[in-house]
C-alpha cells in the first residue's frame, strides 16, 4: 500500500472536529450491537440450511422405507414432516426474510444514518482510535505499515 493510500485511509477513520468521546463510544457500541445482528442472521441462515437438509434427508427416508416394504410408515412419515412448516405457516426462508425485513435492514440503515449525521460518515472511528492506542510507538505491521 503506498503512503498516498495509507494517508486516504487513515484520514477517512480521523474524528471530525466537535465529536465527543461519548458520540464515538456510542456509535462503536451501536456498531458492535449490529455485528452481533450480522451474527445472529448468519445463524438465521444455518439454521435455513440444515433444516432444508433434513427436510431432503426425511425425503430419503421416505424413500428407503418404501423400498423396504414399509409403506405404511413412509406415508406416515411423508405426512406429518416432509415439507413441515417450521413454526405455524412458516418454512425457514420466510423466518430469514422476516427477520432481514423487520429487524436487520432497519438496523443496519439506521446505524448508517447516524453515523452519517453524528460523524459526518466516517464508519469505525471507535475501532480506528482503539488502533491507534493500542499500537506500540514505531511499531510496524507486516505490510511495514506506520
């Protein structure tokens, strides 16, 4: 990374004049809240995975019961959990979408707007200012950075 680049990018972390501690602690807190949400959505989506995966799973049973001979129990089966909502008319799909359109998307915007309003745009100063005290006078980083 060259200086010029190096500069750009320590520029756009710089507080803006007038912007107290408590405002960068705050909006760092509401930052670290909504990767705690990007967490939680990440879960949101494994648990959509697996359970299409033990809906196709319970498919394959269906299947081998039949080949078994075990009619009977594979209609069972098929009937009362193949294809089952997960919660009352809900499959997984519609729970990740509820979730990224009631919670995620209006957290996450509302987070971008205060960071525009309060900090004229400059994202993760929190973490920029931890940086920079947190690393040694001198010290380096294996880009050779300053």
């Amino acid at each position: 990374m060259g200086d010029e680049e190096t500069k750009e990018q320590d520029t756009a972390h710089l507080r803006p004049a007038g912007v107290s501690d408590k405002t960068v602690e705050a909006l760092g807190a509401l930052s670290k809240a909504l990767e705690t949400t990007a967490r939680a959505r990440g879960a949101l989506y494994e648990f959509h995975q697996l359970t299409g995966t033990a809906d196709f799973e319970v498919g394959d049973a269906v299947r081998l019961l039949r080949e078994a001979g075990h009619s009977e129990e594979a209609d069972t089966v098929e009937r009362e959990i193949l294809g089952r909502n997960v919660i009352p008319g809900h499959w997984t799909f519609q729970i990740v979408e509820a979730y990224e359109d009631t919670y995620h998307r209006p957290f996450t915007d509302l987070e971008q707007r205060l960071v525009q309003d309060l900090a004229q745009g400059r994202n993760h100063l929190y973490e920029a200012e931890l940086k920079r005290t947190r690393r040694p006078a001198g010290g380096t980083t294996e880009e050779g950075e300053r």
